[in-house]
C-alpha cells in the first residue's frame, strides 16, 4: 500500500496548540479534512491546509494517486526546538520565556474498504 508523506518542521507555535487541530483532521478524507480546517478559527489552520494540499499534490504527482480516494492516514505533531528569551520581571529578577516551534508530519494513504462480517446469533433457549 502506497503512503505519501508531507513535512513541516519549525513552525512557530507549540506543539499542545497544534495537536489540538491533527485531532480534527486526523482519519479524515482529503475534502472533509480541508473543509473542516477552513471552518476553524486557529493560527495553524492555513498552514494545515497548506501543508494538506502540498501531500495531495505529491500523491498526484510522484505516484499517480487518484484525490477523491485518499484519506489522512496519520498526522504526528512533535516538539522543535524551543527559542530561549528573557522577560524581565519586579526587584530586578528576569523570567525565563520558552517560545516553542513543532514539527508536522502529514501522511495521507488510500481508503481501504471494509467489509462487514454478519455474525448470526442463536436466539433458541435450550
């Protein structure tokens, strides 16, 4: 089975805020994925679409998949480096300030169909 794979490392937000976005999109078809993500009123939404267009455009590309048929198949939000800044704060201390960065990785894979097994219950009482 074919996965294709986008990435996007550094961006500038921490990786809890974004993980809340995969959870939308996470097992979602291409279309209703985007639709979803275009709805929302986060930071990281268009760089998700973005970055979802950018995997369809490499499955129709690089391995002839057809885009109707695809699906999110797993979408990791791990942590980058974080940048180290100082605040200053009363009586002449200063406060550490972590500005974090994630990495994204986005990895769509064609729809598997699933049957359904009938199982047949006995509903004798013997």
């Amino acid at each position: 089975m074919i996965s294709v794979t986008a990435k996007l490392r550094y961006y500038r937000m921490g990786p809890r805020k974004m993980r809340l976005l995969a959870d939308v999109i996470r097992g979602r078809d291409v279309a209703r994925a985007e639709s979803a993500l275009s709805v929302l009123n986060k930071k990281g939404s268009p760089v998700l679409i973005k970055l979802l267009r950018s995997a369809v455009a490499n499955a129709k590309n690089n391995h002839n998949l057809d885009t109707n048929l695809l699906r999110v198949a797993s979408l990791t939000v791990d942590g980058g480096p974080s940048l180290k800044r100082w605040l200053p704060r009363a009586h002449g201390r200063a406060t550490p300030i972590r500005e974090r960065t994630c990495h994204v990785t986005l990895t769509l894979a064609p729809f598997e169909k699933k049957t359904k097994v009938k199982v047949k219950k006995d509903n004798k009482i013997s």
